[in-house]
C-alpha cells in the first residue's frame, strides 16, 4: 500500500468516526477530493451547511483527527461548498 493510499484510508477512518455524531443531527462531512500533493478537500452535507458558526470548531477537530491518524502535520485541508 501506497503512502497516499495509506493516508486516504486514515482520512476515511476520522470522517466516518465523526459522521456517527453528525448523522444524528442529519448532518455529514465528506472527502470531496485528495490530491497528489497532498491536499485535502471536504464538504459539508445536509444541517452541518447552515452551522456556519459551529463549523469553525467542528473544523479545527476535523483538522487534528486527520493530522494524527495519518501522521502529518503539513497536510492541507480546504473546505469547499
């Protein structure tokens, strides 16, 4: 298995850990993309689009589940509508 496949399957592993919570408020989070260089895109789904507020935080955890499960700090994660 490839670094990045490696990765990706981290990534995975965090996202469906934290959707287990957000799915009880009919909300989700999901991998819209990882590149190459290895940036990561995630989009927001159903309530969690109007939680503007809320997302902040929601995203600095997002953030750190993801940069310990893989084991990278200089990842880049970028969320997109």
């Amino acid at each position: 298995m490839s670094e990045k496949e490696s990765m990706h399957k981290g990534i995975i592993k965090v996202l469906k850990t934290i959707n287990k919570y957000l799915e009880n408020d009919k909300g989700a989070i999901e991998l819209a993309d990882f590149t190459d260089d290895f940036v990561i895109y995630l989009v927001f789904r159903g309530a969690c689009v109007n939680c503007k507020k809320n997302n902040t935080y929601l995203e600095k955890v997002i953030e750190e589940m993801i940069k310990e499960a893989i084991g990278q700090d200089s990842i880049s994660i970028k969320y997109i509508d």
